[in-house]
C-alpha cells in the first residue's frame, strides 16, 4: 500500500507517509534527497534517534530502524543475553568483561580469576594460578579458592611459598622480616593476605 515512486514528492503519498509507522521507525517531515536524488524522509526511531529513509526502502521492509535493530543482536542487546556469563567447556565460568586486565582477546575472563584478582585488588601475573579447593570448578566464593605461582611444574601454593620464604629470610636475612622495611609491594596488596580472613 506505501510502494511509492522514485521521487517520492507526489504529495499525496508524501502526506500519507508522514505520520506512519515502519518497524521502529516514526516517519516524519520530509528530509533532504540521498545523494542518487531519491527522497527522503526524517524518521524517528523508538530508540530516540533519527535517520533519513527513503520512501522505497520503508515501503519495502528494509528500513525498519535507525540501525539499532542490528546492534540489538549483539552483546548485551541480545534477546539471550545471560548477563555475559558462560561456561567454558572445560566447566569453568567465563564472563564477558572487555576491560578487565586478565580478559583473553575475545573479551571474556574466568570468573575465577576476577575474584582472585578482587581479593588480591590486582590482576593476577604470568605464572599465577587459582585453584579450586573443593575441585568444583565453578565454584568460585572466594572462601574456595587458594591463589598458586607457578615458574616450572605444576606450581606450589602461595601461602607454602610464603612460609618458605620467610624461613629462608629467617636463616639468610632476618632484617626486613623484624622492620619490614625493604618490602615494597609491585602493585596491590601482597597475596599473602589474599585467602581465608580478608
Ligand atoms: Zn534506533
């Protein structure tokens, strides 16, 4: 019923255009023509912008949106978005968080190691490891994960680590462990305090 000319200034059909609805699209006052001279028209998108469509492309179905139909149906604005929260096939939990320092490329961090990196208020380094206490992999309160280094092999718990340090400091170097002058953290807190009573 709107299948329109090509010049689309017959005032009729212009009139009748106006005022109507395609898709998201609010069909407004007349806008400049495209650049090939077809017309055009203001449409106001449900999402609050606005877009020229030409009378054509309404008509036809292909305008329905300022474009943010398009964009619903990605991320976030996907009808089965799940909050960005996934399993991996390996059963741990990824979330999709872009910005986060220990995100993959593709945007996604296991949860994990996001609450570790909350405990340590740091992002975890090369050769960090969380480990699951109970060997349930999504189970991430952070009373169930323990924080290991790793440079070869398997790796070593950091609270062991950190006995074994002070042990080793308490034969060789005694010094900072009495004034804790010399310690200075890289970033963050030291992981020492990380699991169990923080
Ligand atoms: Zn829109």
């Amino acid at each position: 019923m709107w299948v329109t000319d090509e010049t689309g200034i017959v005032m009729g059909k212009a009139l009748r255009l106006c005022g109507q609805k395609f898709g998201r699209l609010s069909v407004g006052p007349r806008g400049p023509n495209s650049t090939s001279g077809k017309a055009r028209w203001i449409c106001k998108c449900d999402c609050g912008k606005y877009t020229l469509s030409s009378s054509g492309d309404l008509a036809s179905g292909e305008a329905k949106s300022c474009g943010c139909v398009r964009r619903y149906h990605s991320g976030s604005q996907h009808p089965q978005w799940r909050g960005g929260r996934t399993r991996h096939l390996n059963g741990y939990i990824l979330l999709l968080e872009p910005g986060h320092l220990n995100a993959f490329k593709r945007g996604y961090v296991f949860e994990h190691v996001k609450v570790m990196g909350g405990l340590l208020d740091r992002p975890l380094t090369k050769g960090e490891t969380v480990h699951h206490k109970n060997g349930i992999r999504d189970d991430n309160r952070p009373e169930n994960l323990e924080l290991w280094a790793s440079r070869h092999g398997p790796g070593q718990r950091v609270s062991d680590l950190a006995v074994y340090a002070k042990e080793i400091l308490q034969k060789y170097d005694p010094q900072p462990l009495a004034s804790n002058v010399g310690y200075t953290p890289v970033f963050g807190r030291p992981p020492l305090y990380a699991s169990g009573n923080s």
